[in-house]
C-alpha cells in the first residue's frame, strides 16, 4: 500500500516541496505524503483554502444528513477501545423486528430518509436472514439503506443488495498492521486482510456506495491518513461505478481499561480532512457524530459532504432509550432539525434525501 519513499516523504521538513505538491494538476501518491509531512504545517491555511475550493466546485453548498440505526451491541471480538467489547459487562439487546420498526418509524418522524444501519459482530444474532429482513423493512420507511456491519462474503453482500441496501461502511479501524493485531487480539476481527479485503467484496457484489476509514488514535495520524488516501484511490479506480467516500471518525470516549495511543487534536482532523479533499477531490467524506457541534461548522465548505445528525449509538435508542448499552458518547445531541437549521445558518443546503429504491437494480 506504500513503500519506503513515500515513509520518506512523510518525514518532509521543507514547506516548498509541500506547497509544490499543493499546486501540482494530478495528484500522486508522493504529493498525497508531502502534503500531510510535516513541512506542510506551515501552509495549512494554503491547503484549506484549496480544499474549499475544491469541495464548493464539486459538491457545492450541500450537505447529507444520515442516521445511524444500531440493531444489536452483542459482539463476540473484544476490540480494546470499543464499548460493545464482549468482556464488558454492558446490558446488551437485540432488535427484533418489531423493535426495528419502532425505531424507524421514530427515525422518520425526525426527518431522516437515510439510514445507516450498524451491528456488533454477532454472527449467531445477526445473520444474513435477519439482515435483509431489517434492510427490507427500513425501506418502508426511508428512501435509502446503507450498512456497517461485519466483513461477509460476496454471496451475503449480493443478498443484502438485491433486499435493497445500497451501500457498505468499513472502517479498517487502522492501516498498521502491528496496532491492528494490538487492538484485535481476540474473535474473528482478527483477519486484518479479510477486512481490507470487505469493501472489494461489495464492490463485486454491486453496492453503489463504498466508505472506508480509519479510528484515528489508534496509530500514527500521518501515515494512517497516508495509507487510507491510497486505498481510496484505489476504490475509486477499480470501483468506478460506485461513489467512494471517507470516514474520518477519531476516538473519544473509550473504554476506562483503554488509552488512546495517539490522540488528535482539531488542527491535525482539520489537516487530514483538507488534504484529502484536496487528493481526492471527487470523494464523499463524513464528519462523525463524535464531533461537536461547533467543530463541525468550523469545517463546512472544507471537504465535508455529509453528516449524521440526531445520532444514537444504542440499539432501540431512538423509540427507547438508555435501555441498552451505546458504543461510544456522541458530542452533538441537537435534534436533525436543529442540525439542519444549522447549517442552513451557515448558508449550507441540508438534503435529507438524495436517492430512491426505485432507482435500484435487484438483478
């Protein structure tokens, strides 16, 4: 995914060999490590400016609002930073059916029409069956459905996409293989090339949209953001048909036995944010629900195209909640309306819904 040159250039201390990278047409993998080096501190403000640029040429004044459905916080790994860990002792939940249409009707009388719906790795709770069962009925109520769920193999991502999901979240949580074996010692999130491997499995099986990342914390930000550019770009080359977007979640509020290795500061999110646009101009990136209200107006017009908004991060806590456990602590509580109200403030177009099932193939 990179070599011993780019590590090099990561390293870069000169800020002309950076704002070179800044101005040159295309984009190569080099610039991509000139521009988060460390010589391009000093020309942050240059990169935002074109980052902005960027992003109102392609994206305009748009921003997509989502919300993410947790159907379960069973979990057989016991990743060291999550708060669904297996050896915690959290109450734990799975929806039934019932349940799920009772968070989804709550979910559209807030606004939302697209949906993310997320699962621990509970494979004997959450199969297949279940999954399109819980995609099909979200589609009763929303105008799209997309997933962040466990790696699975083609055929399983094929039947979910013909129940009428359209596209697929995985976070390669990190690009360091060592601080991934660290944090993934237990359970089946242990295969670090399965799980890099996922996204290609659903753009086989004929998602539309593909969203990779990273948790920044878990390693050292400049290569993290290094090796997560070059992934995408290699999404988007061999993915083509399909829209490729970013996460850029960073770890806050984990578990009190974890410490977070390499914490990130708004200025280094803001530089890795910009850079990446500024690599991949044509990407969706999302801004986590992690994030406070007021960092996220601080970032509009630099990159962000959509948002979670309204989040909860417990299943069943939209229709009732503090029931069950949630996975972390979201920094922005303010309702979709206030979200979208905010941005309209800001002078930015909030779009509940920019996709419809109709428009899906199920061949």
């Amino acid at each position: 995914m990179d070599s011993p040159h780019l590590h090099g250039l990561l390293e870069n201390q000169n800020a002309d060999l950076a704002r070179g990278a800044l101005h040159r047409p295309i984009k190569r993998p080099e610039d991509l490590a000139l521009l988060l080096s460390p010589g391009a501190d000093a020309i942050l403000e240059e990169i935002a400016q074109e980052a902005k640029r960027l992003s109102l040429e392609r994206f305009g004044y748009t921003v997509g609002l989502y919300a993410p459905l947790y159907l379960s916080n069973i979990c057989v790994g016991k990743c060291s930073y999550c708060g669904f860990r297996a050896d915690l002792k959290i109450v734990r939940r799975t929806l039934t059916q019932e349940e799920i249409t009772r968070e989804l009707q709550t979910v559209r009388d807030l606004g939302i029409q697209d949906i993310l719906l997320v699962s621990g790795e509970t494979p004997r709770n959450v199969d297949t069956n279940y999954l399109e069962k819980a995609i099909q009925s979200t589609l009763e109520h929303a105008s799209s459905v997309s997933l962040e769920i466990a790696p699975q193999p083609v055929k399983d991502y094929r039947a979910m996409r013909r129940a009428g999901a359209t596209g697929l979240t995985l976070y390669q949580e990190t690009y360091d293989r060592e601080a991934y074996n660290k944090v993934h010692a237990f359970g089946p999130k242990g295969d670090f090339m399965n799980r890099l491997a996922a996204l290609d499995r659903a753009g086989e099986a004929g998602m539309r949209k593909l969203t990779a990342g990273a948790l920044f914390g878990l390693s050292a930000w400049r290569l993290e953001a290094l090796r997560l550019g070059i992934h995408t770009a290699y999404l988007q080359k061999r993915w083509w048909e399909s829209q490729i977007s970013i996460g850029l979640p960073r770890l806050k509020g984990t578990p009190d036995m974890f410490d977070i290795p390499n914490r990130i500061d708004d200025r280094t999110l803001v530089h890795m944010l910009t850079v990446l646009r500024v690599f991949l101009p044509e990407v969706g990136i999302s801004i986590s629900t992690r994030e406070t209200a007021e960092f996220k107006a601080n970032v509009l017009g630099l990159g962000v195209t959509q948002m979670s908004a309204g989040s909860k991060t417990e299943p069943g806590g939209y229709a009732e909640p503090n029931v069950s456990a949630d996975q972390f602590a979201i920094s922005d509580d303010r309702s979709p309306a206030e979200v979208a109200e905010g941005l309209l403030a800001l002078g930015f177009d909030p779009v509940w819904k920019d996709w419809d099932r109709s428009f899906v193939s199920t061949v």
